[in-house]
C-alpha cells in the first residue's frame, strides 16, 4: 500500500506523514 507516494514497506510507519 502506498500512502502520497510513500514507497511500500515498513517505513510507512515511520514516515506515513511524509512523501518519500
């Protein structure tokens, strides 16, 4: 799952909030 374009895996839940 890709949140704002936030690449997959567990940095989701470091950076959920901030579009890598």
């Amino acid at each position: 799952v890709t949140t704002s374009g936030i690449k997959q895996g567990p940095v989701l839940h470091s950076v959920s909030q901030q579009p890598v």
